[in-house]
C-alpha cells in the first residue's frame, strides 16, 4: 500500500490579522449600534416619565386646588413644606414623587429617569397681570389660586434655547425664548445620561441646575459641538392648559 503526503497549509500571520480586525469592526460595529439603541431607549422611556409626571402634576391640582411645592434633597420624596404654600425652593428642587403619587422612584421616594437620576421640577413664584387680588404663592396655595383667579400669569420661570448671554433668570431677547414669557408655570426636567457627573455638565446643563428661574431645553449635543454637551430633556405646563384643566374639572374659577 503506497501512503500519500498530503501537504497541509495553515493561515499565514497576516490572514489571521485581516480575519481579527474584520472580527473586531463586526463587533465594534454592533456594540456600537447596541448603545444607540439603548440610548434610544433610554430618552424614550425619560420621555414618557416627564410626560407621566406633568399629568400627576396637574391631577394633583384638580384634586388639591393648587400645585406640589419642589422636594428638597432631604424630604424623600415629598413636597417641602407639606401642603404647599410658600415653598422651601421653588427652582432647584425634585419632582416630590412622594405626594402625587409617582412611581419609578428611588428608596427615598424620588422620582427617578430611565439612567437612574432624580427629576427635577420648578413652579412659578411670582404673578402679574392680575385683574383683581394678587396675593402669592399663587400656583401652591388653593386659597390664593382661587381669590387671584385665572387672569393672574406666571411672571419668572424662563425658557431658553442658550444661556449664552443671557442674564439670568432672563433669557434677554426672545429669539433665545423657547416660549413667550409669562408662561409657564412648571418645568419638569432630567439631567439626562451624564446627570450624576456635573463635572461633565456643558453650560447649558449647569444652567438648569443652579437655582435660577431660567432653564434651557434644545436639541442635544456632545462634547464636540461647539454649544458644549447638552442631553437635558425638559418639559413644561403652559399657563393656559393648566388653567383650562382646572376649569374644565370645576375647580376655576
């Protein structure tokens, strides 16, 4: 019997290379498409939670004649003071979860976004263009809500598209004014995927955070842009559609 050598030829080096690195673009490219869509995700469920919020905001109000004063970082979760009035923080507080009756909170009773961070939520202090009385708090207090009636407008909270040259809480002209002025009434706010590393924060992202009647939403950015990083998502209650709610429930005028 006469046995054949068969010549056996293995991968050289550089077919192992090119087969590693399409590997490697395979992978990195369906890592990359995997984060995309969890980022996705993510910005759709915080949508949902801020929408969710803004609704237990104004069926609280139906039910209660008046809005949630902000939580503070020490009152897991419940408005501060309990039962409104002249709030401890009207523009650097948290959604209080707690007393409307959110879910999705942390184990301190805080409304929470889909990357695990606390929303935040602001409600108007000052008013004008009343008709008659107008005697503040006027949007947490249901005795004040009812004597000033419904011709009383917000007269702090701004909405801007950039806190470049603004002076704060004013966004100084209204090409810069997401809406017009005198309003809004609420704003109900994440501070998007990097909201637990303020050092991270562009200056439009510490804008919202620094306590002032002026917030900023826009298109979101990176750290590249030339706007600075921005992924905030906020949302806000119109003055007239939270008048018209507590009509349309008998609660006004």
């Amino acid at each position: 019997m006469t046995i054949r050598n068969r010549c056996v030829r293995g991968f050289t080096l550089t077919e192992l290379a090119v087969v590693f690195a399409i590997v490697a673009l395979l992978i990195g490219g369906a890592m990359m498409t995997l984060t995309a869509q969890i980022e996705q995700r993510n910005r759709e469920e915080t949508r949902k939670r801020l929408d969710a919020a803004t609704e237990a905001l104004i069926g609280f109000a139906i039910a209660n004649r008046r809005l949630p004063c902000p939580a503070t970082s020490g009152t897991t979760g419940d408005e501060s003071p309990t039962g409104g009035g002249t709030c401890t923080t009207n523009f650097n507080g948290f959604l209080p979860a707690k007393t409307i009756g959110l879910e999705s909170t942390d184990s301190s009773g805080y409304a929470l976004d889909a990357w695990g961070n606390r929303i935040r939520y602001a409600v108007a202090s000052a008013i004008a263009s009343c008709t008659g009385s107008s005697t503040t708090p006027h949007f947490t207090s249901a005795a004040n809500l009812k004597a000033n009636g419904v011709s009383c407008l917000p007269n702090d909270i701004d909405i801007c598209l950039s806190a470049t040259g603004t002076s704060p809480p004013s966004c100084n002209s209204s090409s810069n004014r997401a809406v017009s002025t005198q309003t809004v009434v609420a704003v109900v706010f994440s501070t998007g995927k990097n909201g637990a590393i303020s050092s991270a924060y562009g200056a439009d992202e510490t804008a919202n955070v620094n306590g002032d009647a002026m917030f900023i939403s826009r298109t979101p950015t990176g750290p590249d842009s030339s706007s600075g990083t921005f992924d905030d998502m906020v949302v806000w209650i119109p003055v007239g559609v939270f008048y018209s709610r507590l009509i349309s429930a008998g609660v006004l005028p």
